[in-house]
C-alpha cells in the first residue's frame, strides 16, 4: 500500500463504481486498504489503453475473490468488465475513477450472508 499511496498526489481523488468519492492521499489510501482487505487478490486485466495528455483511460476485466473469514475459496471468485480513467498531474495520480459492474461481488455477498 506504501507504494500505491506514494504514486498519488496528496490531494488525489478516487471515486469508487458506486459513485462514492474519497479525496487525499490518506483516505484514498485507507478506502483501497480496506477494499483489499475484502478482495485481497484484487487483479485487472488490462486490454486497451488510450492517453490524451494527462489523461489515461483503461479498459480491461476486474477480479478476485471475495475474502471471508480470511480465507479464499473458489466459490467466492468473480469477475466483470471494468474501465478506469486516471488524471496524472506532475507524474501523480491526481484523480482515479472506476467504472464496473459489482453486482457480481455483490451476489456473492449476499449469497453469504444468507448462509448460502
């Protein structure tokens, strides 16, 4: 998380898929902290990149396996199409923008949750 956080800006933006916004280094760097902790091998698959200045747009597939009980079970996998939009200022991240489809981890929340 060190590393992640040191290639933000200090007043750095992240507004996670379900539009909620979290502004500075230290909440953006708590917010993926605990997401991670939930989806501890949350992995992209990039497959197209496209930049305008200081502008990137990713397109690619989110996934991972959502973590109960500290553990991982292949039951508790999922994956969706994602996309990202970063705005780099002086070689930082300055915002950082999710676009995906939770429903499937949410599903497996949920599914759960209700002892299923």
């Amino acid at each position: 998380m060190e590393a992640i956080s040191q290639m933000m800006t200090e007043r750095c933006r992240f507004i996670d898929s379900g539009g909620a916004a979290y502004e500075g280094r230290n909440l953006v760097t708590n917010a993926w902290r605990d997401y991670l902790a939930m989806v501890p091998d949350y992995t992209i698959k990039i497959e197209r990149t496209f930049v305008e200045g200081a502008e990137v747009v990713i397109l690619g597939t989110a996934q991972g396996t959502y973590c109960r009980e500290g553990k991982l079970s292949p039951e508790d996998v999922w994956s969706t199409l994602a996309a990202w939009f970063a705005r780099v200022e002086n070689g930082l991240i300055q915002e950082w923008r999710v676009y995906a489809d939770n429903e499937p981890l949410r599903a497996r929340m949920r599914r759960i949750s209700s002892g299923g």
